[in-house]
C-alpha cells in the first residue's frame, strides 16, 4: 500500500494511535507543520 498527498508540497505521514492522547498531539502538531498525516487507531 501507497500512501500519497495530493499535494507533493505536504508530505503523507502514517500516524498509528493517532486517536489517543499522545497521537492527536503528534496529528495536530504534524497539521500545523504543513504535513497530511493519514491516522489508523483501532478504536
């Protein structure tokens, strides 16, 4: 599996956890960086 950003200036990042406490701070952190994070949790 390929993950891409539709746009080449925002690089894809793969968040694992990214609903937890520690992941939706990375995730947002990553937004504000100017980064796509894609996030897989398994609620």
């Amino acid at each position: 599996m390929t993950i891409k950003s539709q746009d080449p200036t925002r690089p894809a990042v793969l968040v694992t956890g990214g609903c937890g406490y520690i992941g939706s701070h990375v995730v947002r952190q990553l937004v504000e960086a100017g980064c796509h994070p894609v996030v897989i949790d398994n609620l």
